[in-house]
C-alpha cells in the first residue's frame, strides 16, 4: 500500500509536462492552420477579383484589378508621385496621425480619469461631453480645414477629435472600475488624493485605456486622411483625391492598401507593447 501511495505523485509529475507539451503542440497547429487559412482567403478574394475583372464580368476600368494595383504600388515606389517620394507622403500623413494620436490619448486619459474620480466635474461636463460625442465629427475636418488652413494643424486637429472620445470613455470607466477596498487600503495607509489616483486608479485603468488604443490609432489615420482629401499640398488621402480625380481606381485601391498595411503595423507594435506591459496575465488564445 505504501508502495503505491509513494508511486501516484511520480506519475502525475510525468504526466503534467506531456499536457503542457501537448496543450504547447495543439496551441502551435491551430496557429497554422488559422494563418495557412487566412492566407487563402486572401489568395482565393484575390484570385477572383482578378479573374472578374479580365473577364469583364466586373468592369475593370472602376473596379480594377489586383494586378493594376500591384503595378501602381510598384510604380510610386520606384518612381515616385506626383507629389513626391511615396515614403515622403506616407511620412507626412503619419506624421499627422501619431500627433493626432498622441494629443488624444493624452487628453482622453486625462479628462477620462478627472472626470471618473472627480464625481462633481463628471456631472458639470457631461452633458457636454455626450453633445459633443453626438456630432459625426468627420463632418469638423471642412472646418478645421477653414481655421487651421492646408497644413498639418488641421489634420492633427481632425485626428484628435476622433481619438479622444474612445480614449476618454475607457480612461472614465476604467476609473469607475476600480476596486473600492484598493482605494480604500491606500487611504487607511495614508495615501494622498494624488497618489491614489497615480498609483491605484491609473494602474487599475491601464489594461481599460489599451484597449481604446487599438482602435483609436486607426482613427487617427482616418482623420488625418479625410483632412488631406479635403485640402492638402501632401500626403496619402491628397493621393487618394487625385487618383479619384483622374478616374484611377487603381491609384484609389493602392493608397487604401499602403493604409492598411501602415495600420497592420501599427496595431501590432502597440500589440507587442500590451504583452510586455501585461506579461503577468494570463493569454487566452489557449482557450
């Protein structure tokens, strides 16, 4: 009897590294069978865009085709824009997103954690908040266009209007959120207002404010491009409306695509940047 009681934990130890190999092996075959059957999904929209088009199923003069995209792509890369270097005009419209996108999250953050601390301010400004939230706010660009003019301050502008909002309601709920005994414990141990809030609320609230940042960059770079379709001297969204202007919907197809793979990246640098903020959480892509 003793004899097997010993033997039991000997076994389990054994057993316990093979499912974690085998959780491990599972996890690594999904991972590519998912990105094996996105990659064919891309191939297989492709591979029929361009097919209807040759066949002129679809009319390839409006809706072009992979292969014309591909060609202007390659075109502005080797021999530039109308307007420039292609590096030269994604730069500019990055530029005017990142600070956009920087000057959004900073004030939503902000004014998110005043206001969800600070119970007299939420009830004296928000009202406001939601009017002002009730406004398409694409439609500020022509106006923005009008105060700031064709620079870069409107386009900034334009970013960070449509940041701030999503940024602000996470920061505001994330500090609604936070643990009342947490707070509490700090206070018994003498914390301030101000270290309450820096070192208990805005922790508490991070995991809340990342979430509002994958989608906000994107933001950023829609208004940014809406300012530049509207009015500019450079910049994707100027390419955008003079690929538009000159019925090339293969130079309108090429510029969403240089967007969407700026925005790929983009998303996953600030992926990478929440996995080692968040190293101590556990993943749930083993679910």
């Amino acid at each position: 009897m003793s004899h097997e009681v010993l033997s039991t934990p000997v076994v389990d130890t054994v057993k316990a590294p093979n499912r974690a190999q085998s959780r491990a092996r599972a996890a690594r075959r999904r991972k590519a069978v998912v990105n094996g059957a996105r990659v064919l999904l891309l191939i297989g929209v492709l591979g029929l865009w361009e097919l209807l088009a040759r066949t002129k199923t679809i009319d390839p003069f409006n809706f072009s085709m992979p292969s014309k995209i591909w060609d202007q792509i390659w075109t502005w890369i080797t021999h530039g824009t109308a307007l420039g270097s292609l590096g030269e005009q994604i730069w500019y419209t990055l530029h005017e997103a990142l600070l956009g996108w920087i000057i959004g999250v900073v004030t939503g953050v902000v004014f998110g954690i005043a206001l969800g601390r600070i119970t007299f301010l939420a009830d004296v400004l928000g009202p406001y908040i939601k009017v002002l939230n009730s406004i398409p706010r694409i439609v500020l660009a022509p106006i923005f266009v009008i105060w700031f003019g064709l620079g870069p301050a409107s386009k900034v502008a334009s970013a960070v209007v449509l940041v701030f909002f999503p940024v602000f309601f996470n920061a505001f709920q994330g500090a609604r959120e936070v643990d009342r005994n947490l707070v509490a414990n700090a206070r018994i141990l003498g914390a301030s207002d101000r270290r309450v809030t820096l070192q208990v609320v805005i922790p508490s609230a991070t995991s809340w404010i990342f979430t509002s940042l994958h989608v906000s960059f994107g933001f950023a770079l829609i208004g940014a491009i809406v300012g530049e379709y509207i009015g500019a001297t450079k910049g994707i969204g100027l390419l955008v409306a003079q690929s538009q202007g000159t019925f090339n919907a293969a130079g309108v197809y090429a510029a969403m695509v240089i967007l969407a793979v700026v925005a790929l990246v983009a998303e996953g640098l600030l992926t990478f940047a929440e996995r080692r903020i968040f190293r101590w959480k556990p993943s749930g892509s083993d679910s």
